[in-house]
C-alpha cells in the first residue's frame, strides 16, 4: 500500500508532462514522432520535480537541527 502512495503521484507527474510536450511538439509543427518528446517531458518533469522536494527535505531538516 505505500507503494501506490508514491507510485500515483509519479505516475501523475509523468502524464502531466507528456500531455505538455507531446502538445507543444505538435503545437510546434516540428517533424518525428511526439510521443518520444512526450515521454521525454514527463521524465524530466519528475525527475526535476524529485530533485527539487529531496533539495527541499534536506535544508528542512538542516534547519531542525541548528534550532
């Protein structure tokens, strides 16, 4: 069950940004296949996304210490 807690909110991330780049490939007229453009935003969505909440995690807890 802790899985899905994690996997859901991933899984949403990665469709949020393969709607968004696979729209602006095509938005763009640009040539090729949009589904990998689409597939490529929606990894580098969260994997940005993972490293900005571990950043985050990490300078709350540093606070938590000194004070």
């Amino acid at each position: 069950m802790e899985t899905i807690v994690f996997l859901v909110p991933a899984l949403l991330v990665v469709v949020l940004g393969y709607s968004v780049g696979y729209a602006v490939w095509e938005a763009a007229g640009l040539p090729g296949d949009p589904e990998v453009a689409g597939w490529t935003a929606g990894v580098v969505l969260l994997a940005v996304l993972t490293w900005l909440l571990v950043s985050w995690r990490r300078r709350v807890r540093r606070r938590g210490r000194r004070g």
